[in-house]
C-alpha cells in the first residue's frame, strides 16, 4: 500500500517541489533566530510536522551569551524556564540543501502562552517596528548586502586564521577588489552557494571580490523588512555550509584577520507611501523631501545610541580601527554619494531614493540591525529631526564619531530611553544584560599579544 503524504506538502514552494525531486522528506526543522542571529530549534520526523501544530522551547535560549552561559538578570522566575510556543510561519519553508536526505527548514515565531508575541524575540522585535510604520501608512523597504570571508579551516583558536587556498594552489592576497579573476579562484564554493541558493528558492543579486583575501560581498535584491531579515538568516547558513563542502570555513566575524579589513552589512532602506506605492522620501518633482532630510536626522541623533545592535562583539569594534587596513566608517556623518560617510545616499532616481547605513557589521543579527536602523529613521520622522550638512568629501572630526568599544557603545544604548521605547524596554534590558556578560569574559581571557610581550618583558 503507498504511503499517503500530508496534502500541505502540495503548498510548499515550487523551489522545494524541484529540490526534492520526487523523493520523500525525511526531516522538518522547526528554526528560531536567537539573539546572535544563530539557528535554534527542534528537528523531527515528517509524520510529525504539521503547519498548524505548537511545539515549545524554554525562553531561557535568549538568556544565554554566544558562548552559552546564562546570564543572570532581574527577571522573576527567570530560571523557572516556562516555555515560549513556537508557531511555523510557512511562508519561510525552505530546503535544507546540504542535507543527505530531503529535508525541510521552516521559521518559526515565537509566542507566550497567551497568545502575545514574545518580546525579546528578534523577529519579534522586527515585525514590531514593521507594524508601527504601518501605522504611519508606511512601508519600509530594504537591501542589505553581506560581506564575508573564505577562509582555511582554523582547528586551533590559538592560532590566526589564514586566507584559503584557491584553484590556483595559492594562499589568497588581499587588495583585489571587483576582480573577476580573484572570484574565479574561489569558484567551486560560489557555485555551490548558487545551487544551494537555487534549492532553497533565494535569490542572489550579485556577488562581487571584496579588497580582503577570500573576501567576498553578496548583495540581496530590494523587498520587505522582514523578508530580507529571513534571507539573511537563511543565507549564513547556506554559506557556512557550502564552503565546508570545499574544506573552507565561512566566517561572518567583523574583523577575522588582523591586516585585512573588516566585513559589512551595508543596509539600504527607503519607505513607501502604502496608499500610493510612491517612494516618500522623494517630492512629486523628484527632490528629496522633508520625510527623508528628517530620516537622515534622525538616523545621525539615535544610531550612536544604538551601536550594540550593529556591532554586538568586542571584535566588531576592530573593524573600526583606522590604523588598520579598513574602508569602515567610523561616523555617522552622511553625504551624497560619498564612502567615507556611515550614512550614505547613493546616486539613484526619485523612486529609490535611499539611505545606506554602512556602519552595520556582518556579525549582527539582521532582524535586529534592520530593527534599529528603521527604527531610528522612524524616530527621526515623528521628530521632524534635522540632519547635519552633507559631508563633501573625507570626514574630518569627531562631531559624528562613534563610540570605539563595546563597553562606551552598552553604556550609551543603556541611557537610550527613545530607542528602547520603539525596539522595547524589556528586550533592550536582556539584550544589554547578555552583552556585558559577554564583555566581561572577554575581558577574563589573557591574549596571545598579553603572553607575547608581557610574561619576560614586564
């Protein structure tokens, strides 16, 4: 007797129908973003899956730093570890296409056992803000584009981490942006990013050599908040696991390798009228409007504020270090058309008038670096904030500097009452909780520098 299929599988994306092939699905993963932006979850048999079924995970997953330990917090019964409920957003079912079998990954949302969404929660906190623009009668829009590094398997964290080596048998240099040929030596694995990609129905924009050794930028077509976020999230894996395919690692760290620079997540972002479809920032004679000077404003008032939500680590800050090799902006100056600035306008018609914040490292969570760049450009709007003069060329002075390490940038985000009204006061004080935890050990750990040139010369 054949076995009889659950009839939802018919409604799954024509991308999955095409990578299964015919053959039955032998998983479903059931996936929630945690705070790092890493995949948590359960797995389980297809006969045991169903879009309308609840499964759970204790809330103490957002309780925990990236290196695991829980962090301790003025929550009430915060160890009592009550379940959140998870609920599949089908909306999100992809393939896993590294899998030996047919296999489906599903995100999944997170709610209380009253049905409210859970607060600290980062799509959560994305859908949250998405919301209140459409409050407003907006729609924000946005395109990030992902920096990362190829790099050799690094076995022992002792150790630095090395370029890999390509097709050419040679250890990669840096200094090769937009060339073609240092693509080409890493073929094998962008291709198989591409097929990956193709499987699990995302697309890529383009892909481009970035100046690090085994650097490289893939950029994600324009669309919703929330969308982009899952293709994030969805596309760092995909990555990771395609250069382990190779024998390469993949690593979204801001700053990997001491002399080469530092990756990025540059995020563009313009907002749409939901009544007209028309881009706001721009007038009906095709001049920026007051909507978008005050966006601007008040992305340069409250992003400072917020830096914890776009370089989470103590190494994203390394990416900032000017007397290292780095094209990262340390400001948040603006300026049309113009690197050298954090917030930056490219050249563009009317309609996509935008504003790119460049200051975003890879190692963020997307959900919630997209969060707080909408959310200051939201703030920015109801204020009718205004922005400093457009930068013309090399930023020069500390009028808009950001703060250089984890500790200054958690001691502003913490006195940042307005950001934590529109992002949420309760997920604000855990996020802020688990990054001083992790800050301080850090801070507990002795470096090889520390070993090097103080154990005989102190």
């Amino acid at each position: 007797m054949q076995k009889r299929e659950p009839l939802w599988l018919e409604d799954l994306p024509q991308a999955f129908k095409n990578y299964r092939a015919g053959r039955d699905v032998d998983e479903v993963e059931c996936i929630v973003p945690d705070l790092a932006g890493m995949s948590r979850g359960k797995a389980m048999p297809l006969n045991k899956f169903h879009p309308d079924h609840e499964t759970y995970l204790p809330i103490s997953i957002f309780y925990q730093t990236v290196t695991g330990r829980d962090v301790e917090m003025d929550i009430v019964n915060q160890w009592a570890e009550g379940d959140v409920v998870l609920k599949a957003d089908m909306t999100t079912a992809k393939a896993v296409p590294w899998a030996k079998e047919a296999t489906l990954q599903v995100i999944h949302d997170l709610y209380n056992r009253d049905g409210s969404p859970v607060s600290v929660a980062p799509r959560n906190v994305l859908k949250r803000l998405v919301d209140m623009y459409a409050q407003q009668g907006w729609k924000p829009v946005v395109a990030p584009e992902l920096e990362f590094y190829l790099t050799r398997p690094n076995l022992d964290p002792n150790e630095p981490i090395e370029p890999p080596v390509g097709r050419t048998g040679r250890r990669g240099t840096g200094n090769q942006s937009y060339s073609m040929s240092a693509v080409d030596e890493y073929g094998p694995v962008i291709d198989t990013i591409y097929r990956y990609a193709q499987d699990a129905g995302l697309t890529i924009d383009t892909v481009i050599q970035e100046d690090g050794a085994g650097q490289v930028e893939i950029n994600l077509t324009h669309g919703d908040p929330v969308l982009l976020a899952d293709q994030v999230f969805y596309f760092k894996r995909i990555i990771r696991e395609a250069a382990l395919n190779h024998g390469m690692f993949a690593t979204f760290m801001a700053k990997p390798m001491r002399d080469q620079p530092g990756s990025a997540m540059h995020i563009h972002q313009s907002v749409i009228d939901l009544v007209t479809g028309k881009n706001i920032f721009s007038n009906t004679n095709g001049e920026a409007s007051k909507r978008f000077m005050h966006y601007i404003g008040g992305s340069q008032k409250y992003l400072p504020q917020a830096l914890p939500l776009m370089a989470p680590y103590v190494n994203s800050y390394r990416r900032f270090e000017s007397s290292t090799n780095s094209s990262a902006p340390t400001n948040f100056a603006w300026g049309f058309d113009n690197r050298a600035t954090g917030l930056r306008v490219p050249n563009s018609g009317a309609q996509d008038r935008r504003l790119e914040n460049r200051v975003v490292g890879v190692d963020s969570n997307p959900y919630l670096a997209i969060a707080v760049s909408l959310a200051c450009g939201y703030l920015g709007m109801l204020e009718k904030a205004k922005p400093g003069a457009p930068a013309a060329g090399e930023v020069e002075g500390d009028e808009y500097a950001i703060p250089t390490t984890i500790d200054e940038a958690l001691t502003l985000f913490e006195q940042a009452e307005a950001v934590h009204r529109v992002l949420g006061v309760d997920f604000c004080m855990v996020y802020s909780e688990v990054k001083r935890e992790e800050m301080r050990q850090f801070h507990r750990e002795i470096s090889p520098w520390e070993r090097e040139h103080l154990l005989l010369n102190v």
